[in-house]
C-alpha cells in the first residue's frame, strides 16, 4: 500500500510531530476534540498517562488567526508548538514547549513546562482519548458498520 504526504501544511508537521512522539512511546491522536468547539492539531497520552497537546502553526497567518489555543492549555499536561524551519519563532509564547518539525520528523528544541491535570480532567481527557481511538480503528476496519 502507498502512503501519499497529507496535502495541508499543518497536516504534514502533524505528522512529523505524530513520529517524534511515537518513538517517545506515546500514543498519538490528531484532530482531537477534548470538548465541543476546540480542536487540536496533536494530543498524545505518555506511557505514564501523561496527556501533551501540540499545535501546529505552518505560517504567520495561521498563528495570528488562532484564537482558540489558550483554551486547550486546560486539556494537557504540557503544551508544545510545531513550526517548520521557516517559522519566525519569536511570534511563539516562550513559555510553551517548542517543536521543531517537517513530514519526516521533528524535534524537541524546548521542553515545555509541567502542568498536572486534576484527577476528574485526567480521567475524562483519558476515557475521551481512549474512546476516540477505539472508533477510529473501528473505522478503519469497517467504515459502514450500519450499512
């Protein structure tokens, strides 16, 4: 089977960002929805249950028209941005982490800093996670379960 490059810039730092996780041995979700009207690019559940959200920002523009992200920093234990090379990282809070990143790969260029979950968000974000990802592989296997 062939696998083609996602078409969409984000898209394809998502990916890169998806890889550097999984080699952390983090499970990774893209397009999450942790409650209704936000999505993030990049929500990964750690092997000690740690949740980390990364947003991929592929342009000035896509950063500036954002309006959403502040909101996701309740959903996570860390919180990251994703940029390519390209990307004028001095626009970015230098109080997130920040990920270097292109279709192939990516890279931690600064940690972000811990912020524990409470239990009851933990477990939500968890359950909602685990969930998600259930569906999606269903999905997969069967896409027309009713049909």
């Amino acid at each position: 089977m062939e696998h083609t490059l996602p078409s969409l810039p984000g898209q394809r730092l998502a990916r890169g960002v998806a890889r550097l996780l999984r080699s952390m041995d983090h499970a990774v979700l893209t397009e999450f929805v942790p409650i209704r009207g936000l999505r993030v690019d990049v929500i990964s559940l750690g092997p000690k249950g740690e949740l980390w959200i990364v947003e991929c920002k592929s342009s000035r523009a896509d950063f500036s028209s954002d309006r959403k992200w502040q909101g996701y920093l309740e959903w996570c234990d860390r919180y990251f941005w994703a940029v390519d090379a390209d990307f004028p990282t001095d626009l970015l809070p230098a109080d997130h982490g920040l990920i270097l990143a292109d279709p192939y790969d990516a890279e931690i260029q600064r940690m972000a800093p811990e912020t524990r979950l409470a239990g009851a968000r933990r477990a939500k974000v968890t359950r909602d996670f685990a969930r998600a990802a259930a569906l999606r592989l269903q999905g997969s296997i069967d896409p027309q379960p009713f049909a």
